[in-house]
C-alpha cells in the first residue's frame, strides 16, 4: 500500500518542476491545505444533509402552505394486484401485445389499462409541495455560498488580477475564509452526489451526476496542489446562476407566471453570459495560458484543463438547450422551458400531452425540479417541469 500511495502522489506528476510536497507542508510560520483536512467533508456532507431536511420539514414546508403551493400529489391509481406486480416486477410502460394479454386476463379495455399505468406512474412523481421545499433549499444555500464568495473574494487581488492566482506558487498560505470556503463547498456537493438518488428525478440524471463528480475531483486536486485561488473563482462564478433558476422554479410553484417567466429569462442571460463568457475568458484563459506561463508544463497541468474544459461541454450543452426552449418561447409568444436539470426521468410524454391543454398544468424545472403535470420546462401561461 505505501509503494501504491507513493506512486499515485508521485510529485512530478501533481506539482510543477522544482515543487515538492515538503513545500506544501505547515509550518508555524504558515498553514497550506493538507489532504487530510478533506476528511471533514464526509461527515460535514452528512450534516448539511439532515440541515437540509431540517430546513425542508420546519422553514420551507410552512413557508410553501403559507404561499399556497400545492400539497396533494397526482391522483392515486385503484389497487390491482395483477396490474401491481406488473408495473413493479416487469415493466411501467406495457407494450401493445402485453396489453392485449392483460385486457383479457382482467377483461378490461385497453385504453383503461394504459390509463391505470399512466396513474401509476406519475403516483410515483413528486408533490409540488415537495418540488418547492427543494428548490427553497437550493435557493438559500446559494445565495449563502454565493454572498459568502463575494464578499470573501472582493478583498482578494486575484479576483481584479488572475494572474496573481500563480504570483509566488506555492507560497500561497491556506487562510481560514479559503478554508471554510473549500470545506463547505465540497461537502455540498458531495450531498448533492447522494441526495441526487433520493430527490426529484430528471431526464439528465446522469448528466447531473457526471457534473457532481468532476466538481468534486476538481475542488479535491485544487485544494490538495493549493490551486486555491483559481478554484474560488470557479466556485463563486458557478454559484451565480442557480440562484436564479431556484427563484424561478419557486415563483412557478406558487403560480406567479410573470415572476416566473422574468426569473427565468434572467437565469437564461446570467447562464449563458458566466459559463459561455466569463468561464472560458476567465478561468480557462488563466488556467490553459498564464498557469503554463508562470509555472510551466507538467502533467496535472494537462488533468485540470481537461476537467475544466469537460465542465465547459456541460455548459455548451445546457446553453443549447435553454436557448432551444427560449427561441421555441419566445416565437410562441411564451417563456421557454429549462431543459437544463429539472427534467424528471419518471415523466410520461403522453399523460403530459394532454396535461398541456390545461392551464397551470405544469410545474417548474441546476442541477445540479414535477407532478402537478411537470415534467421539467418552464413554459408561458404554465411552467411545465432543471444544474
């Protein structure tokens, strides 16, 4: 085990020439991040955790009756056990032949089978109810993390100057706000990789859970090479829009249209502006040209761009979609859905059809949202169901 460990924090590997791990070692002088300060993150992730159920149960629950959100779920299916052991054991979406079988079995018609599975099914989507005291949760954790970041950053001179993320590396020491910054941030997001398996689920599940994992190896490799300063920025500039769509999937709970369609038009802009503008000419230009200018070519040097740029094929394509849902909106006259995280994987595309000719039928949507006939968009007269 110690030739395997020695192997994997092989120095010239993770660090730049000349930079050993003795260099970022404490000392009385100064503290510099430790891989064992990250140990804290598992506990402090269970923590926020039960925070958050906490929050869920005894701030947002009240706060969402007090706001008249919906409480009840979808209509409940009547109790069969054939048409049961069926849906759970074999299939939720029968095709035509097993639906002739299990017409004639229970000498029902079809179409009141296919209902019966449609019932079935979205009984399984969460509560609106459900959908808010999430997203409110989402919502006051960023907008925390994020007024923290600010706040935090604007006394920083990297933020003015990138390049002084690299000025004097490793001499950098680890202060206690970068610390707790890191700490918190970390333990979030390896929250959110559990609680992904348990919360609203959405068609880009596995996209979501793609983005979860490279953020968290991210903000592990910068804490432990002391990439610090540039990994605030990225933290605090991801932070940014979900406020936004949060608020707006909670104003679309609570049947505020206009609210609604402003916050979300308004995420659309932070979105697209910070990760297809401010993240490449930020914090990519700094890490794939003035880190290689100031500290020069090693091999981790090529392992963070690669997981920053994988970062950035996540934006592009969540960009795309939001602006595909907007173009749709806009030209109907309607606000656009956000395809980007509030998809749920349980939802019905034909029970949703005719859902959509009544208004208010549908729910809202990073992730990083729906019953109530959502099924993951933002659209006009209803928000229909994200990073």
């Amino acid at each position: 085990m110690a030739g395997i460990l020695a192997w994997f924090w092989n120095e010239r590997f993770w660090l730049p020439h000349n930079v050993t791990w003795a260099d970022l070692q404490s000392t009385e002088e100064a503290t510099f991040p430790q891989a064992e300060d990250l140990y804290l993150a598992c506990p402090l992730a269970f923590c926020i955790f039960m925070i958050r159920l906490l929050f869920e149960r005894f701030i947002a629950k009240p706060c969402a009756l007090g706001l008249k959100v919906q409480a009840n779920g979808p209509q409940k299916a009547q109790p069969n056990a054939i048409l049961e052991k069926v849906f759970t054991a074999i299939t939720k979406h029968p095709d035509e032949k097993r639906l002739e079988g299990l017409s004639k079995q229970l000498d029902w018609d079809v179409r009141s089978i296919q209902r019966w599975f449609r019932q079935r099914r979205n009984q399984e989507k969460p509560s609106t109810l459900t959908k808010f005291c999430e997203s409110m949760w989402r919502f006051t954790f960023y907008l925390y993390i994020f007024t923290y970041g600010v706040r935090f950053l604007k006394k920083t001179p990297w933020l003015w100057n990138t390049r002084q993320c690299w000025n004097g590396y490793p001499n950098q020491p680890l202060t206690p706000d970068i610390h707790y910054y890191y700490l918190v941030e970390l333990s979030f997001y390896w929250s959110l990789m559990f609680s992904q398996f348990v919360d609203v689920r959405r068609k880009d599940f596995v996209i979501m859970f793609t983005h979860h994992v490279v953020t968290v190896i991210l903000i592990t490799f910068s804490y432990i090479t002391n990439l610090t300063r540039v990994g605030t920025l990225t933290l605090c500039l991801h932070d940014m829009a979900d406020i936004v769509l949060e608020a707006a999937k909670m104003a679309n709970y609570c049947k505020c249209q206009k609210l609604s369609d402003l916050l979300f038009l308004s995420f659309a802009i932070v979105f697209i502006v910070s990760r297809l503008g401010i993240y490449p000419l930020w914090i990519l230009n700094t890490t794939l040209f003035e880190l290689y200018e100031a500290l020069g070519n090693y091999p981790a040097w090529w392992v963070l761009n690669m997981m920053l740029a994988l970062l950035q094929v996540l934006h592009c394509f969540w960009s795309y979609l939001i602006i595909k849902a907007a173009y749709k909106a806009i030209s109907k006259g309607k606000v656009a859905k956000d395809d980007r995280s509030d998809i749920e994987s349980s939802s019905d595309e034909e029970d949703t059809g005719s859902r959509s000719k009544t208004p208010h039928s549908t729910a809202t949507t990073n992730g990083t949202g729906g019953t109530n006939g959502t099924n993951g968009y933002l659209t006009g007269g209803a928000c229909s169901e994200e990073h």
